[in-house]
C-alpha cells in the first residue's frame, strides 16, 4: 500500500514539474511508466520557445524523477544562498569603498601639510643664501648680521636660531629667537649641542663636513638640542673666492614647523606626525592622555619632507568610521531570514529522501543479492527436499558449461555427471539428501558440456527459510584442479628432497632449540648416532656459537626477546670434532632456521673427515722432517765455517796446555799465571761449548710448539748462529729491534730457522756478487705495523745491498726445487714461506732501486700479534764483523 501511493504521488509531481516528460520508476524488475500526453500544435500567433528553453527541457526531460526532486529542492536553497551571498558582497563593497575614500583624504592632506612645510623650507633657504652672499662680500658686518637675522627669524616662528660659523668652527655671530632679545646676542655655552665641534660625530658636525665638501646647503638629520627639543639645521657654506670661510646655520624647531605650516582643516581631519629615520616620533598635531596606549591607526600614509632629506618623515593617519559587518542589524536580521530558509528547505528535502528510501532499499538489495552471485568464483546449487535443481549461479553454469535453463528443474542423473561414474555419483547424492555428507566436503569428477572432466570439491548444507524450516539443500562447488596438480607436485618435491638428504654420505640432523627435540635425522645421521638427539649434542660440542643441550627449563628461555629472523640469518663458522665413541673427526657446520610449525631450529651437516686428518698428519710429520732436514742442510753448508770457529778455541786450549807444561817441568811459574793460564783455558773450551749447544739446539728434532716468545731473542740467537758465515764472507750485519714490542705465540726455532736462511742466503748473494766493501753489509729490522689487511703484526725484514733477483726468477722464488744455486736443494725459500703461512704471516721479496740501476734485495715477512701496537723506541747494536 506505501508502494502505490508513494507511486501515485511520485507520478503526480512529475506531471506537475514537467507535463510533457516521460517518468521512470525502478522496483525490483518492474518497471512503471508515464506515458507523455498528446503534443498540441502551437496556437497561432504564440511565439515558440527560444533555444536556452528549449536545451533546457530537453536535460530536464533526460534526467530521473529522483534527481528532478532533488533539482526542484535544490533550487531555492541555492536562490537563498546566492541572496545571502548578494548582502554580504554588497555590504562588503561599500565598507571597502568608504574605506578607499577615506584612505585617499588621508593621502591628499598628508601631501598638502608637505607642500606648505616643503614651500616654507624652500623660501628660507633662498633667503638665507642672500645673506651667506652678503656675509661673503663683506655687505654687512656683523652688527648688521645681528639686525638682519632677529628681522628674519620675527617673521618666521619655526626658526630658533642663526649662527655665523667660521670654517675653524668658531662661531662668530648668532641669534636666538627663544631666550634672548635680539640686540643681546648669545653668549655662554648653553648651545653647545647646536654647535658643530671638531672630532665629534654630532649632526651638526656632519652637516658642516657635507657642506664644505659640497659647497651647497645641507640639512641635518632631525636631533635634540640642549633643551631636549627636536630640531633641524641648514647648513649654508660661505665661499669666499672659491674658498670655504664658514657657513650660515639656521636652526628649525620640529614642532613650530608642524605647529605653523599643517593646515587647520587638515589637523582637525586627520592626526599629522612628524617622525625621524628610525620612526620615533618628534611632533604631533594629536597628544595622547597620559597613561593610555595608542590605538594604531588602519590607514597610514607616509612622505619624506623635501628638501629636508630622508631624516624627516611626515605622516598622516586616519581611522576607519563605519562599523563592520559582524554589528550590522540588517545584517544580521538577513543572515537570520535566510538560515530559516535554508534550515526549512533541508527539512523538506529529508522528508522527500525519506519516502524515496523504500524503493532504493528495495532497489540496491535486489541489485547487490544479484552482484553478490555473478561475481562469486565459487558455483552455487540450490535444490528442493526431493532433490530437484532450483537455483545455479553464473559461476556454476561457467563451470559445467551447461546453461541456466539446462540445469533448472532437472533431477537425477545430472547432465554434469560423467557417465561412468553413474553409480558413485547417485550414492553420493542420496548421502547428501539423507544430511549425512561430510563437513570437509567431498572430491567428484565433473564433467563439462564439452565432455572434459575436471576435479572439484563439493560442499552441502541445509537451506533454511526465514521461518526457520528447511527447504532444501545448497551445494557450492570449487574447482580444485589446479590446487591438486600443485599438491601431487610438492609431494613429488618432497620425496625427490628426502632422497637426495638420504643418499648424501654427510650426517643432517635439526633440533628444536627450545624444546631439544630432534625434528630431522637422515640416514648418516641414523647410522652414526641412532634416533637420538645426543647425537646432535655431540656434535655442537662447547662452540659458543652453538647452544648447549641440556634439559630444557619452561621457566628460562635463552633466547626469549630475539628475532627469530636475525638468527636463521645468521651462521657459524666450521668446526671439527672428535668423536670418541665413534673415533671420527667430523667438519661441523651450524645454521638456525625457522621450522615449519615456526619454531626456532639449529640444522647440523656433519662430514667425516677421518681420512683427510690423517693425511693432514703424515703432511705435518713429513714438513717436520723437512724443516729438520733444512736446518741440517743449513749446518751442512756453513760445516767449514763452524770447523773454523771451532778450531780458534780448540788451538788456545792446545796452546795454553802446552805452555803450562813447558813452564812447569822448568819450574818457571808462578801460581798467579797458572791459575790465569787455566781461567783463559777454560774460557776457550766453554766458548767451544757453547758454539757445539747452539749448533746441537739449531739441529735437533723437536715437535713444532708454540710457546710465548720475544723478537728481540729470536734474532740474537739466529744473529750468533749466522754471525760464523758472516765473518767467513766478510760481510757486516745491523740489526735494528724496536722497544717493547708485544710478545709473540710462535715456535721460535722455526721463526729463528726463517731469520737465519734469510740473512745466508743475503750473505751468499753478496758474496757471490763479488760486492765492493761499501756494499757488503746486511740490515736486519723488526718493527710493528698495523695495516687493514692484516691488522697489528710485527715485521721482520733482511735487506742486502748484493746484486739483486731477476724478475722472471721472483715470481719463482717459493716454488719446491728451484734453486739458482749449483749445489741448491730448492727447499730453503719454500719451507720458510709454509713456516710464516702456519703462524697466519705474510712473506714477500722485492728488489731495491736508484733509479732504474738495482741497488740490494728485501725479504720481508710479518707475524701477527693480538696486542695494539705500542710506542716504539729504537736501539742499534753494534756491527759485527769477521
């Protein structure tokens, strides 16, 4: 019933609003029409429509009943706002008018008071050059000046007082209009501050430099003479026959100039002040009350006073007069009309919205339910309690292929059945009327119109109507062939991924880190260490970087607050471990990762590496017997030289014996020089001892420790080793050990081995070299250096001045078997280099140069340190020689 007559009543104001025009109305699938009446021909003599009226019928006859409503309300609200909008500009306008008027008025007075203040300096300055004339061709005395100037200041008020100033500043004549009476004259010094004075950086002072600069009047800047008034001067210069012999100084008073030459009718308009360069006020034609603040003016107009300079401003203000909008009645009383107005026009037009709302409701419901099912992806099948189709969606009929009239009303068996699967399909389907298919849904093969099959997922439930009984059933069905192929292909993925952790011959376990359950364990892993997680246990060992497995405690969580993404990010570096149970040495990696429930896991690859630590074994047993092999290769060479070292003690030891004897079968000796003979005996055959220990130390096989060690001690004991071939070449060392050097974990013998083939094989080099004397020296220095490569170490380098290396024999150097000697092995070189590579050094060579000439030779190598690097200080030993 509300339909109809909100119909009715919707088809009358159509009629009413546009007689001719054709009204539509939207409900659900019906549609209400208006048909427009018979179009009568046009009276004659009647004028036809101009062309705006007739655009506008035809919008107005295009646009819907609903927005013709919302137009006709529309319209007087915006006729009252634009009404509103009218007063407003209008009281607007003139406001803005009366404001501009008043601002010209201000405008035209101020420069009305400029020109009479302006006229009246101008005519003074003329009269006071024919009086600079006349004091300059000695017209008048200065009597007569007297007479002249109280003459010239009776009749101009705004003048105070003229000065006749001399061009040495002294003033030699002056009249005051203010104190004193004319023929008097000044005395004293009570106008000092009027006076220019030299040195001073007064305003008078600045005019009176301008003015003999210039030669031509000056004015000054506005200043307070001695009684604190505000005055101005003119300066008029006094050339006597191109020379300056003084000026004419006229003195106005600021406020007379105001007070004489503002036109009445102007200070009683507007206020007029006179203010300086930093706008502080001099005079004014308006004095505040005492005690009040000054309301600033809304128009203010500005213009220097001409010729008297940028010093002095005169400005004219005014005030507005009319009162503004916000404490305007009519105002106000308009403003309120039109808000009535509007207020009553928007209650009408809620009222029309609110009868419209059934039908756009109804309308908008229809049309989303419609949406709701052409947009689903998901078919939908609604069917009666006997299992007849009454309702499929687009996206059903999209599926199958089969249309909506092919679907509806059918019954068992369906068109989108394969035909083959009749019987599974029918027991399925009477499951479904008997309410007993399963919540997960049920897999079926459906068979599109072409007669391809594809996979899908069905699910039922009952349909149930407002009252609350069930009807039927709806299915909705999803195609599940893509998501299918995918799963088949994960699970392939997964079993090729077991496979291949099964086959590898490392050992894979992951641990939970919270919980120390083993969650992954493949076959190597099972074969070493079981099902059980101490396996992994093992494995970790004490690495810091690994967490230790222990029994988990709920009430501590050692990583409670991290990110788990940091930590699958972040690894650790490999290690070995030696397994006891199993006597294997195992290559450790580590990695946290996040399991697939989102745990936090550690994944362990273990690799035997058994066989590759007992090769590394015999390496290093076969390297030591190198490194002994080397050292007795090394004593082999330099065997002549300890037969001669040894033979200097051996022969006094011999010498001293027989000396002894002959002397005492004489009876020739005392006790004194016997036992002196015995000390110097004893003294030989300790040195011989010593020389054998160091030789036997140098020699002897030892297993390579590292052990904290000095520099300063490595190269002592490989100095006094060398020093025998030294002085069997004839060729000098100096070494050079910085201070306080920090201490070194090496093996020392090996390093002393390093130092003492370096320093033979510079020594044969410059023996070989057939070197001049100058030339056959050696420097040995070890120095700390701190570099980004390799950070803090410690340098030992052995520098020659022989012949030097050839450039295709250095990139060779450290090649196993090469030698440039004859009689060379070609291990020296290659040994020291894996000597300083196990302490984690560096060993470089490289030729000295002057120029393009090579001048000597320098093996470097470095050892780190773990210490920083401290001041050093440097102590040179002295040479040895042989």
């Amino acid at each position: 019933m509300v339909r109809r007559d909100f119909i009715s009543w919707h088809s009358r104001r159509t009629a009413l609003f546009l007689p001719a025009s054709v009204g539509r109305l939207t409900t659900g699938h019906s549609i209400i029409r208006t048909m427009p009446p018979p179009r009568l021909n046009a009276a004659p003599g009647r004028p036809s429509p101009t062309l705006p009226r007739r655009l506008f019928g035809r919008w107005w006859r295009r646009q819907s009943p609903a927005q013709q409503d919302r137009f006709a309300t529309l319209g007087p609200l915006v006729s009252v706002l634009l009404f509103l909008a009218a007063i407003i500009a209008a009281f607007w306008y003139l406001r803005n008018e009366e404001f501009e008027r008043e601002q010209e008025s201000v405008k035209r007075d101020t420069e009305i008071a400029q020109q009479q203040i302006r006229l009246r300096l101008i005519e003074n300055q003329e009269q006071l050059v024919r009086i600079a004339r006349e004091l300059v061709t000695r017209a008048i005395d200065q009597d007569e000046f007297l007479g002249q100037a109280a003459s010239f200041t009776r009749e101009r008020p705004e003048i105070n007082h003229l000065f006749w100033i001399a061009a040495n500043r002294t003033r030699r004549a002056a009249h005051s209009a203010v104190s004193f009476h004319p023929e008097t004259g000044i005395s004293g010094d009570e106008f000092s501050a009027s006076l220019p004075k030299e040195g001073k950086a007064s305003e008078p002072e600045v005019a009176f430099l301008a003015a003999r600069t210039l030669r031509q009047p000056v004015y000054t800047r506005p200043f307070t003479d001695t009684y604190g008034a505000p005055v101005v001067q003119v300066h008029i210069p006094l050339i006597d026959r191109s020379a300056f012999s003084g000026t004419l100084v006229a003195e106005y008073s600021v406020e007379a100039l105001l007070r004489y030459f503002v036109p009445r009718e102007v200070s009683n308009r507007h206020s007029v002040t006179l203010l300086d360069a930093q706008e502080q006020v001099l005079a004014s034609t308006v004095t505040p009350m005492p005690g009040q603040k000054v309301r600033p003016a809304s128009i203010v107009h500005d213009v220097p006073v001409a010729p008297a300079g940028d010093g002095l401003i005169l400005r004219g203000q005014g005030y507005r007069t009319s009162i503004g909008l916000i404490s305007n009645t009519l105002f106000w009383m308009v403003a309120a009309l039109s808000v009535l107005t509007v207020w009553m026009l928007l209650g009408t037009w809620r009222h029309m919205g609110r009868r419209l709302q059934m039908q756009s409701a109804l309308v908008s419901e229809a049309n989303f339910r419609r949406a709701m099912e052409n947009s689903m992806l998901t078919g939908m099948r609604a069917m009666d309690m006997e299992g007849r189709i009454t309702y499929v969606n687009p996206a059903f009929c999209a599926m199958t292929g089969f249309s909506e009239a092919e679907l509806i009303g059918r019954q068992p068996p369906f068109p989108h059945w394969p035909p083959d699967r009749y019987e599974e399909n029918n027991r399925l389907f009477q499951q479904e009327l008997q309410g007993r298919s399963p919540a997960g849904g049920i897999e079926v093969k459906v068979m599109r119109k072409d007669g391809t099959l594809f996979d899908a997922r069905m699910y039922v439930s009952p349909l149930i109507d407002p009252k609350g009984q069930q009807t039927g059933w709806m299915t909705s069905m999803t195609n599940i062939t893509e998501a299918k192929r995918i799963r088949d292909q994960l699970s392939a993925s997964h079993e090729r991924f077991t496979t291949v952790l099964e086959g590898l011959d490392a050992a894979v376990s992951v641990l939970s880190v919270q919980q120390g359950e083993l969650l992954f364990a493949n076959r190597s892993y099972r074969l070493w260490f079981g099902a059980e997680a101490q396996g992994h246990a093992l494995l970790a060992g004490d690495d810091p970087g690994l967490p230790s497995l222990r029994e988990h405690d709920d009430a501590v969580d050692s990583f409670g607050g991290l990110p788990a993404q940091e930590l699958t990010e972040a690894g650790s570096d490999p290690r070995e471990v030696y397994i006891e149970p199993l006597k294997k040495w195992f290559d450790v990696r580590s990695r946290y990762l996040q399991w697939t429930d989102g745990r936090l896991a550690q994944m362990l690859i273990a690799t035997d590496i058994t066989a590759r630590r007992a090769a590394e074994a015999l390496a290093a047993s076969q390297a030591e017997k190198a490194q002994v092999t080397s050292r007795l290769v090394t004593m082999g060479e330099m065997a002549s030289s300890v037969a001669h070292e040894l033979n200097q003690p051996l022969t006094a030891i011999a010498n001293y014996c027989n000396g002894i004897v002959t002397r005492v079968k004489n009876d020739a000796i005392e006790k004194a020089d016997l036992i002196a003979a015995l000390d110097k005996t004893s003294r030989q055959a300790q040195r011989a001892g010593q020389i054998i220990h160091r030789i036997r130390n140098f020699v002897k096989k030892s297993e390579p420790q590292r052990q904290p060690s000095q520099a300063k001690t490595i190269v002592e004991d490989a100095v006094e080793l060398a020093s025998i071939e030294l002085r069997r070449r004839n060729v000098s060392i100096h070494t050079y050990v910085a201070q306080r050097l920090p201490t070194l974990m090496v093996d020392p013998i090996l390093i002393e081995q390093v130092v003492l083939n370096l320093i033979k094989n510079a020594a044969e080099a410059i023996d070989a070299g057939h070197m001049p004397p100058s030339r056959r020296n050696i420097e040995l220095r070890v120095v700390p250096r701190h570099t980004p490569e390799e950070g803090g170490v410690i340098e030992f380098s052995v520098t020659d001045m022989g012949p030097g290396i050839k450039d295709d024999v250095i990139s060779r150097l450290y090649e196993a078997f090469f030698s440039t000697k004859a009689e060379g092995l070609g291990i020296g070189l290659s040994l020291c280099r894996s000597i300083i590579e196990s302490h984690r050094g560096r060993i470089r060579a490289q030729n000295l140069y002057n120029g393009a000439s090579v001048v000597g030779c320098s093996f470097t190598f470095t050892l780190p340190v773990e210490t920083t690097r401290t001041e050093a200080s440097s102590t040179t030993n002295s040479a040895v020689t042989s």
